[in-house]
C-alpha cells in the first residue's frame, strides 16, 4: 500500500521500461555529483548539478534515441530543420 500522498506508477506491473531512463539519469547523476563529496549548502549543490546538466549531460553524452546525437545537437537540427521548411 502506497504512503499517503504517493501515487503509484502508471505502467503495469512488471513492466520496468516506464522508469527505466529516470532511474538512470538518477544513478548517474547521483554517481557524478552527489556521490562526489558533501556540499556544503544547497546553492553549491545546485549550482554543480545545474552546470553538470547543462555542460556535460545535455551537451556530451550521445543518446540512442536521438540517433546517437547530444540532446542540443538534436535541438540545433531540428531548429536548423523547421527553418529550412519555413524558407
């Protein structure tokens, strides 16, 4: 029975694919940043997973699902993409 105030997920039972990419993304960032060393306040702590998102998550690590593109390299195709068709 869920504690209250926690919703259930809403895949089926048994059916692990519908966590599966947050649960990675939790792992490593928590192998990367939390992990790391203890920060000393919330600020600092925010600001590192902050950068470690925007420098290292979304601009270096290539995903299958983007056709193993960085998610601001799949971004910039299909921005440069919509432009070609509204020209």
């Amino acid at each position: 029975m869920a504690a209250a105030g926690l919703q259930g997920s809403m895949g089926r039972v048994a059916a692990a694919g519908d966590n599966a990419a947050v649960e990675s993304f939790w792992a490593l960032l928590q192998k990367t940043i939390l992990d790391w060393r203890r920060w000393r306040t919330r600020d600092a702590l925010h600001n590192a997973v902050v950068f470690w998102i925007e420098h290292t998550y979304n601009r270096r690590r290539r995903q299958r699902g983007l056709g193993t593109l960085t998610p601001v390299e799949y971004e910039l195709a299909v921005i440069d993409q919509d432009a070609a068709v509204a020209a």
